[in-house]
C-alpha cells in the first residue's frame, strides 16, 4: 500500500502522522511550513548491522510483533492465546485536526481506534486509543497505553511527587538511558504523583528551551512512563493501571483509555502553561455562568466539628464584612458527626446541632449577599454510622478480607445501582431542599483491595464516580462543585469537567503553598487553584507568617479565607478585608490572563505574574522563600509584554519590614518613585530587586499608558 500522511496544523505546533503503511507519528514540534508530498522519505531510518532486518516503527501502539522490544501500546491475551497483536491500517476519517485511525489485527481479533485531536487555537493536543474484541471469546487486558514518541534531544524530564499536605512538588532527571516510570495505585488521582510530567531539551527551564508536556486525564490508578530506546528514539506512555483480571472484553467490547492532554512549547514551561491553561478554559472547565470566581470562607479550620448554628451566623456576618461571597460549611453538619470517627454516609441534618433546620442559616447567608455551600463526602462510609449497620455489604471491598480503614472510614461500591442511588437521592435531596450553590466533595482515603463482585473494580470506581457528578449536575446544572481529597488528592483534567475548583491542599502555610501553587500552576489556570488566607499561626506546620505574606500568597488563585472571623483580631481582619479587596480589583485579570513564572538566578526568590492576554497590563509577585543567597537579589527581568510599548509600574504591596527592618540603606528607586519603562527593557535588562526579608512578598503593576 503506498505511503501517506496526515499533516495537523496548530497556531504554533504541528504533528505529522502517517497513516500507512503504519501508523505512526513521524513529527511533533514547532511548525512547519512548506512540507511537500515528498518530504517523509527524508526521515526514512537507516537499518544497522547487528539489528533486525528492517526498520522497526514506533506505531501509535508499539507492538513486540514489528520487532520493538520496549514497552509495548497494550498487552493482553485470550486464555493465553492472542498475546502479540500487530496491527494494520484499516481507514482513515479526518475532520479538519480531528482523526480516528482504525487499524486491526484479524488473526488475533482486536481492533485498535487511535483518536487524535490538535487544537488549532491552543496547540493543545488530545489522544485515546479504543480496543475492541472481534472475537467471540473473552479477551483480558492487562494494559492498554497511549503512546507519544519524542525527540532524542528531550532528555530532561520533570515530574512531580508529593505526599497529604506537600502535593505537586517537582522533581528533575536525566533521560538518557532506560527512562522514567511513576505508577499510582492509590485509587485516586493522588497527592503522590500526579498523573503528568514534562519532557524536554536540556536545562529547559521557564522560558526557554523545547517542551513536550504529558497529562493522563484520569481520577484512578495510572502508569506513566518515558522510555529512551537502545537506539536513542524515546517515547512516552500513559495509561490508566489496571489490576489483574480488571477488564475483561466481551465481543464486541471495548474499552478506551482515558484522554492524554498533550502540548509542544518552543517556550519554556510557560509556553506549555499557556497552552494547558488556554484550553482548560475553552474545553474543559463548565462554569454555570461567566460571573467572578467567589472569594470563599470555608469553616474548616475556623470551627472543625464545632457546629452551632448561631456561632456560624455570626461568621457569615464577620464574613460578609470582609467582603467573602461564598460562604461553606465544612464537615460537621450532619447525624453524629462530631469527630473523624463515626457518620460518615449518614447525610442526615443533625437537629441536635442545628435544632431549627438549616434553613435559618442558608436564609442567614443568603441575605447577607453571599452564596452558601456545603461539604459531603459521599463516597465514604465509617463503620460507625447507620448506613453501615443497614448495609455493611455496600462495601468496594473483597469479601473474606479485613482491609484497613483510612481515616477510621472505607470505600462504597458505587457499582452497586443501591449505593449509586442511595447518594444519589441524598445529594439530590439536599441540594433540592436548600439554596445550594456549591459542594464541596472531599475524599479522604487511599483505596485499598477495590472489589466488586469478586473482581478488581476501580476503573468501574472511577467511571462510576463520574456518572454520579454527570447525574447529579444534570440535576442541578447551577450548583458547583469542589474536588477535594484531603487536599490535592484529586486533581486531573477529567474531574474538571465535571468540578469548577481544587482544594489545592490542606496545607495553607503560606511558605509551602508558594510552592505547591506554582507546581500546580504548569497545568492549571489560578481560577481552579483554591488558595485561602489562612490563621497566622498555620495549624499544618505551626509557622507563623504575616498577613502581607498570606494575603500575598493566596491572592493569585481563587482566592478565600480558612478561619474564624469572629476570634481574628481587628488588625488581622483589616488585613482580609485588604487583600480581598486587592484580589478582586485583579481577579479579571488574574483569571483570564497569561501566567508566567520568570527565571531567575536566585532560588531563594520566586517570581510569578499574569500578563493580560492583551498585554495591556500584568501583576508580578516577589516571593522571598529564604535567605536571599547573595547580599543583592539582582534584576528581575520581566518578560511577556508587548517590546514597543511603554508600562507604568506601580508598587501595589510591600512587606513593612522592608522599610523597617534595617535590612536595606537605600530601597531601588521604583519603589518610591514613578517609573515607566518600555516592555523590551522590562524583559531585557529588568528592574533591581531590594532585598526582602524570607517569608515576605512585594506586588507590582505595569499598566501600558
Ligand atoms: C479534608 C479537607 O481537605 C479539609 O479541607 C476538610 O474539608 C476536612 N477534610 C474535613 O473532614
């Protein structure tokens, strides 16, 4: 059959596949133009001695048959048999960047579906690949990969890990053998590797350098891998991980992986970002309506289990003072739940606690001008509660087995149609009764033995999962929802579409949530990030930091207050009311704008801002994470705005320290004087940074004139 390829065209990248004679990706990166028919055989690979006797493809599913001895695109078997399919182009349909390739293995019975998308306005490009048996016995899968190859010069990767309360921390090596594998079988997307990296030219950093960035859109167990091949090319996988014996096709049946959300920056990671957060604000986030993002309360670590609802109503009242505009009661609220041990699935009132029904305090915070909202955490069960001494079988568990609880609680079976409908009525009934704008839905264990029927079960878990949210929004199409799972435990592109907002963390120490926001900033847009001022004294590390470095630090996500307003003392609200104020006069262009994180010499300081996307103006925030390595902080060259035009600077919070502490005889002239300066020198030669103090931050404006 004679060759041919399929050229997608994005706005900065492009990817050239060909079809057949197999179907492989023979280009991905910065655009080309002027590609001619002819122009593949000028990568055709040589065959070397010592090899195979024929060049052996990298095919959009690697396959053991074509002679690549790396990790194969799936792997499966029919009783044994049917274990090294290889497979055939079929046909093509192409919809401007949109293909679906069908290719086919008839000797073993399995057909394989390649969709890939390149979105021509972000450059993000989107893939999944659909097995399906043709034959009329069972078909096992043990994996089923999408696969991406890469240049050999991408032989540096950062990923991340993490743990409860230290999520998204990122990590950097060297690819130049063997390769890199991360595997989550936590049955969550996970605090400890979340389900995406970043591969690229060596010393990529912020702004420079190529790179390809990875995310598996999946809220389960994952696998994700980058292979550099005995020859040099690489490639990477991602997969949702799937226990043994956990999916079984029938005829006719097919399973999909879930999407890989992909993008090429010629940029440095901000042009990955940029890319990433461009399209989760066009194709995966669906917010009810355009309005702002609210400026939360949450009353977790305000109260914990303390509910009494005339307490609460005088904390709206402190909230609304500050200028909160969503008002959320955390755990607490329902039948017996007044520690972590007991109630969990017993989402009942408790009219012990709130005697007089919900109702005053909903009306409470609604005539206060703010929205209400509640936290559930309905997959979760503690063997304390009367839904476990009705039903000690909803369990997602194996029987004759003891699993551990996690957080005195287990897991229910949302396979079960009487578990589904049970949270289903009782989410639906809650959110029906009362003037409900948001949930938030925690989840608070790792799973442990997922079984249903016998049979490993957590991908049904997980699809599962999101039929309840798809069901329940259906329902109830204005409220929106926040994934929380202690923390950042469940944070993915696939919750999204269905969630409006991330609990980033149950870490709110200011210091530490610099760094966890920023490695969450690489995939997701400040508008979904939950950052909440939190007390002065940090219930997760016991630092204490000064409401200039907490009001600072949450400003730039969707921004909140985790604590009592009612016990702050006046200055300490007077800081909220300031730095909420701040953060909406900015959260137009906070939310809509381009993130940049700059490169800069010294580690000890962090620097990070939004440009808009008309680069009409931009925020930058000097974060002074430790002691600054050199007695001078040097420039900061701000790059991203326009070269020929010229910006106002203006100095929009300082750190009273700076002026007070004796650390500086004299400040940089910015500082007290008006400057403007053009965009190319902003980018290029920067202004001088004063020396601030650790733990203390700095905002400023630049505004074209
Ligand atoms: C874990 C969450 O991350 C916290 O914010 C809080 O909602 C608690 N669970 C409540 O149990």
């Amino acid at each position: 059959m004679k060759e041919s390829v399929v050229h997608l065209q994005g706005n900065t990248s492009d990817l050239i596949i060909q079809t057949h004679p197999v179907v492989e990706i023979l280009y991905w990166g910065d655009k080309i133009s002027g590609v001619e028919a002819t122009a593949i055989q000028a990568v055709k690979r040589a065959v070397p001695n010592g090899r195979l006797d024929v060049d052996t493809p990298v095919t959009i599913s690697p396959e053991h048959g074509r002679g690549v001895f790396s990790s194969p695109g799936m792997e499966g078997n029919r009783q044994g048999l049917d274990w090294s399919p290889v497979f055939e182009f079929q046909a093509i349909q192409q919809d401007g960047n949109h293909l679906l390739i069908t290719t086919e293995d008839q000797i073993a019975g399995l057909k394989m579906v390649c969709e890939l998308k390149l979105d021509s306005q972000t450059d993000v490009l989107q893939v999944r690949n659909t097995l399906t048996n043709l034959k009329s016995a069972t078909y096992q899968v043990d994996r089923l990969a999408v696969t991406l190859p890469l240049p050999e010069r991408a032989d540096e990767l950062m990923a991340f890990h993490g743990r409860w309360v230290r999520e998204f921390q990122p990590h950097r090596l060297k690819v130049k053998h063997g390769g890199y594998q991360q595997e989550n079988r936590r049955g969550r997307t996970s605090h400890e590797y979340f389900p995406g990296f970043m591969q690229g030219t060596t010393s990529f950093s912020e702004q420079q350098g190529e790179v390809w960035g990875f995310h598996l859109a999946w809220s389960g167990n994952h696998r994700l891998r980058s292979d550099v091949k005995t020859d040099g090319r690489r490639f990477v996988q991602a997969e949702a991980l799937y226990f043994s014996g956990e999916i079984t096709l029938s005829e006719g049946e097919s399973i999909s992986t879930p999407w890989v959300y992909a993008a090429y920056s010629a940029q440095g990671l901000n042009g990955m970002s940029h890319a990433f957060h461009q399209f989760v604000r066009k194709q995966i986030i669906q917010f009810p309506d355009h309005k702002p993002r609210p400026v939360h309360l949450n009353t977790w670590e305000g109260i914990y289990f303390d509910h009494d609802p005339e307490y609460i109503m005088q904390m709206a009242s402190r909230a609304a003072e500050l200028g909160v505009e969503r008002f959320i009661i955390d755990d607490g609220w329902f039948k017996s739940r007044n520690n972590d041990l007991a109630a969990l699935g017993d989402w009942y009132l408790d009219t012990n606690k709130y005697p007089n029904g919900l109702e005053p305090v909903v009306a409470h915070v609604r005539n206060l001008g703010m929205e209400f909202g509640i936290w559930f955490e309905p997959e979760m069960i503690n063997p304390d509660s009367d839904l476990f001494r009705a039903h000690p079988d909803w369990l997602l568990a194996l029987d004759g087995y003891q699993q551990p609880t996690g957080r005195y609680q287990y897991v229910l079976d949302l396979q079960k149609p009487q578990v589904f409908d049970y949270l289903l009525e009782r989410l639906d009934t809650m959110l029906g009764r009362y003037d409900i704008a948001y949930v938030k839905w925690d989840m608070n264990r790792e799973v442990v033995q997922p079984g249903h029927d016998g049979y490993a079960a957590l991908d049904g878990q997980t699809k599962a999962l999101y039929d309840l949210f798809d069901e329940l929004r259906q329902r109830h199409p204005k409220v929106e929802f926040e994934s929380c799972a202690s923390g950042g435990g469940r944070i993915d592109y696939e919750i999204l579409k269905r969630t409006h907002r991330f609990w980033t963390s149950d870490n709110n120490d200011a210091l530490e949530r610099q760094q966890i926001q920023r490695g969450m900033s690489y995939f997701f847009p400040p508008e979904v990030m939950g950052s909440h001022i939190g007390g002065r004294h940090c219930h997760c590390t016991r630092r204490t930091h000064s409401i200039g470095f907490r009001g600072l630090t949450a400003l730039f996500g969707h921004m909140g207050v985790e604590l009592d307003p009612v016990k702050e003392s006046a200055e300490e609200r007077a800081g909220f009311t300031h730095y909420i104020a701040l953060h909406k006069q900015l959260r137009p262009l906070l939310h809509s704008g381009k993130v940049v994180r700059i490169d800069h010499h010294d580690p000890a300081l962090q620097i990070n801002g939004v440009i808009a996307q008309d680069q009409s103006s931009a925020v930058f925030l000097f974060s002074q994470l430790a002691m600054p390595t050199y007695t001078l902080s040097g420039n900061a060259r701000l790059a991203g705005l326009d070269p020929t035009k010229h910006y106002r600077l203006t100095v929009l919070d300082q750190p009273a320290s700076m002026r007070t502490g004796g650390v500086m005889k004299k400040l940089p002239l910015w500082l007290d004087e008006e400057m403007t300066l053009s965009g190319a020198w902003l980018a290029k030669a920067g202004i001088a940074l004063p020396v601030l103090d650790p733990e203390s931050a700095l905002l400023i404006k630049l505004d074209a004139m």
